[in-house]
C-alpha cells in the first residue's frame, strides 16, 4: 500500500473532466490517510528536457530551474505517481508529457516509487497513452496499479455523476 501518493494532473482546463476524475482518485486516497501532493503541470513553467545528462551526474539535480523542481523532490520520496490526462490527439497533453520526460533526471537516483496509476478521459480512443504509461511501468519497475478510462466525454463537465468517478475514489483508498 502507498502511503505518499504524487499525483501529475495534465489538464489545462481547470475543473474540467480530468480533474473531476483526480480529484476523486484523491478524495479516496486522503479518506484511506494517505499524503496526496497534486501538481496541476499546465499551471506550471517546465520546460522540455534537454538530454545534457546534468542530472546523472549530480543526484538527479536536473540543470534547468524551473517548477519541475519540486515534482522530482516529490517523486523520490513518493509511493506512488499517478497520471491524470484527458486525451488530445491520441496521446496525454503536452504539459503532462514534459513532465513524465523531466522525470528522467531521476532514473539513476534511488527512487520511493513501486507503483503507478493512470487516469484518462477522452472523446472517443485513448491511442498510444496506455502504451507509453505500461512501457514507463515496465521499465521503471513500477506496479501498474490501475488504469481507469473514461470515454464519451465531449463537454467539460460530462463525467459528472458517472460511475467511473466511484472508481477512482476506490483506486485511491486501495492504492
């Protein structure tokens, strides 16, 4: 069980689906007394990795200072990373996908983390995201702990009432 949860939220719309369904993944983690930290990484400035190599020479100390600071400090602590995006084009947002990039500044540091999630809303097919979240899994040793999709989702608002939000509440309690 995870006891230190970082929760990477990619949706530049605020309150819109995607943070309707972490924001019950994180209701249930926080009623099961779980520590839950939530970067919204479209409010954030993170830039792209540069592949200099910086960090595997000092302790994952990436070379760019910028928000993705604090998400590393988090991540070598943490449990747990889940990954919350709604689905543009076929793949997580683009302010999500700099952040799952920036996190290889940590592949050559001691790492808390064991097991992930993912959470995706789209319109219609999730394409490649589900690839690119088991593949990170695989390689990075992580238990996939779960994976809840929710589709049919057209307007900001359309999960609300769905099922798929009780999902969510109880992958966070069991996570």
């Amino acid at each position: 069980m995870s006891n230190n949860i970082v929760v990477l939220s990619g949706s530049p719309r605020k309150g819109a689906n995607s943070d309707t369904l972490a924001d019950a993944f994180v209701e249930g983690a926080k009623s099961a007394g779980k520590n839950v930290v939530v970067y919204r990484t479209a409010d954030m400035k993170i830039g792209g990795c540069l592949g200099c190599g910086h960090c595997f020479q000092n302790d994952g100390a990436c070379v760019q200072k910028d928000d993705m600071i604090p998400v590393l400090d988090a991540l070598k602590t943490a449990d747990a990373l889940v990954l919350a995006s709604p689905v543009y084009f076929w793949g997580v947002t683009a302010q999500l996908k700099l952040a799952i990039d920036r996190t290889y500044a940590l592949l050559r540091t001691e790492r808390a983390t064991k097991r992930a999630a993912l959470l995706l809303t789209c319109g219609s097919r999730v394409g490649a995201s589900v690839l690119m979240f088991e593949n990170m899994c695989e390689f990075s040793r992580w238990e996939n702990a779960g994976v809840i999709i929710e589709t049919g989702l057209r307007e900001p608002d359309a999960i609300k009432g769905r099922e798929v939000l009780e999902k969510a509440k109880a992958l966070g309690r069991e996570i």
